[in-house]
C-alpha cells in the first residue's frame, strides 16, 4: 500500500540494454549534503560576524585614543586633571563616577527586583500578577532622558530638601563613613545618579528574574508543601536554589545596563571633573563626560581622550561580563558537585 504512494520513477537503460531506475535518490543526498553546507555557512558567518564587529569596535576605539594614551601614558589613568583650555585630560574622575554610580545602582535594584519577583511569583493573587506585570514591562520601556527629566525636576529637589540634608546630619558627623555624606544638600551628586539608575535598572533585573522563577519545576514546590514546608522554606530552598545561576546573570544584565548609561546620568550628576568621595558631590561618568563634550572637542588630543574614555568604558564592560561568566561558571560546578 505505501509502495502505491511512492511516485512511479523513470526506467533508463543499463549497460546491457535492460533498464533501471534513475540515481535519484543518490542525487537527493548531494543536494541534502549541498543545503546543510550552505546552511552552516549561513548561521557560522552570522556567529562570527559579532565577533568581527566587537573586534572592529573596540580595535577602532583604541586606535582613535591611541594619541591620548601615547601623550599623557598612565597619567591618563591615574590623574584628576581634566583641563581643555590646557590640553590636559585624564580618566579617574569619569572612572570613578562610573563604577560608584552603577555600584550604588546595584545595591538598590537588586533586593527590590528579587523581592517583586517572588511577590509575582509565589505570593501575589492571579488577579494582581497581570497589572503588576505589565507596569514592570512599562517602566522597561520608559526612554532613559525622561528618567532624566523626572530625575532633574522631581527627585533633585526631593533629595535637596529632604534626604541630604539629614544624611549630612546624621551620617556625616560619623568616624570613617562619614567622608561619603560630607558636602552641601544641592540635590545633584552621584548618589541622586545612583539611585535614578536603580529605578531604570529594577525592571530588567526583574523580568529576567520573573520569568526564572516560573521556570522552577512545580512538582519540587508541590513535594516540599507536601513535606511540610512553609512558603518561606519553599522560596529559600527550592525556588532560589534552582534558580541561582540565571539570578547572576539577571543581575549582571543590570550591571551593564547602568554602566552605560547616558542621559538619565547627565541630568543628575552634576558632571563636574572634580574627584570626590562624597557621594553628595557632583561627578562625572564615563559615558556622560563623551556625550556632553565630544561636540566641544576642538583639537585632536581632546577628541582622542573622549575616545579613549569610550575604550576604558568597552574593557570595563568586558571586564565585568567575563567575571560574570566565571562567576556563572563556578556556579554551576558547584550546583553539579552537590
């Protein structure tokens, strides 16, 4: 019965004159053979494609700050002096800014976005998951220059009246922390940056988080109520444990996300070349020193230092995602050995 469905193939003639049936079956396999070639051609050269364009980018970034780091060598690095009438730049200041913001981003973001993640998860009624959801998804696609404004107008005069001028009160006055609250209640500062970044980073952080948590397999959450385990002992051993490697990697998704930030920095950080402890000064960062000054760049060395910014700022993202792929990495080791 199958044989019947089975188109009829042409008879051809053999070399001794009795006919046969025509190689089309062996013709098939070397058009199969030809396709899976021309496939693999197809997705290895878009795989190596992002590599050439990472190459390509930090190769150009280097090679447009090559006069920067041929002039000023490891000064660049080390100095605080950024002077464009005087043709003098350096790095620490932006260097700074940038890690301290994107630090204080993370201390803020990442206990809210766990604890809103396990409230939609294992705790919020089905009738309240849905708009909390959504408003997340909205915040995510909120452009980062109105966090800025809003920053700028709402949150700077906040931070002026109400919360600086207590922590200059109360936490300044203090032996060794207090160097990190000294200074004037003016609103702007790296720590106004730091936390605008932490509200601009939490939905990230949580929709990764969100989605991992739902992944976890119910039947391991049934079989520990089951045991008799309170929701809490559930969350702590079953959910969180199953889940910790791509927790990791949600919140180094954040990381690098406030590393780069552009706009919502500018607004509040003050952008001023003055090193600082205080996080009630105003700062710099790497990305908001290249977008407020690369139009200004009147000479070919103060081009060259904003590009070479641009290339600190490229290693230190790589950087930072390479130790989270060791991180990760010892992570599920350690999740295998146990």
């Amino acid at each position: 019965m199958a044989d019947d469905l089975i188109p009829s193939i042409p008879l051809m003639p053999g070399p001794s004159g009795r006919p046969r049936r025509a190689p089309r079956r062996r013709q098939r396999r070397i058009s199969d053979r030809i396709a899976d070639r021309l496939f693999l051609g197809l997705t290895g050269g878009a795989a190596y494609l992002v590599f050439f364009t990472l190459a390509a980018a930090a190769l150009s970034m280097a090679w447009g700050g090559r006069l920067a780091f041929h002039t000023f060598g490891w000064s660049f690095f080390t100095s605080t002096e950024w002077d464009a009438v005087a043709h003098k730049f350096s790095a620490l200041v932006p260097i700074w800014g940038t890690i301290v913001t994107a630090t204080i981003a993370i201390v803020i973001a990442v206990p809210v976005a766990l604890g809103i993640s396990i409230f939609l998860t294992e705790i919020a009624p089905p009738w309240l998951r849905g708009p909390v959801g959504a408003a997340i998804e909205l915040l995510a696609a909120i452009p980062s220059i109105i966090y800025g404004m809003w920053g700028l107008f709402v949150f700077v005069p906040f931070m002026a009246e109400h919360i600086q001028p207590w922590m200059i009160d109360h936490l300044g006055t203090l032996p060794g922390i207090g160097r990190l609250f000294d200074g004037a209640p003016i609103g702007i500062g790296m720590l106004t940056a730091g936390i605008i970044l932490g509200i601009m980073i939490i939905p990230f952080i949580t929709a990764v988080m969100r989605d991992v948590f739902l992944a976890t397999p119910t039947v391991l959450k049934e079989s520990a109520f089951a045991l008799g385990a309170t929701r809490w002992e559930v969350i702590k051993d079953i959910v969180l444990p199953n889940s910790r490697t791509a927790t990791i990697g949600a919140i180094f998704l954040g990381l690098g996300r406030a590393l780069g930030e552009t706009m919502a920095v500018t607004f509040v950080l003050g952008n001023a070349h003055e090193f600082s402890l205080s996080l009630m000064q105003p700062g710099n960062s790497i990305a908001a020193a290249i977008a407020n000054e690369f139009t200004e760049a009147d000479s070919d060395i103060y081009l060259s230092s904003l590009i070479a910014l641009g290339f600190i700022l490229f290693v230190l993202t790589f950087v930072i995602l390479a130790l989270a792929r060791l991180l990760l990495h010892a992570t599920r080791r350690e999740g295998a050995m146990t």
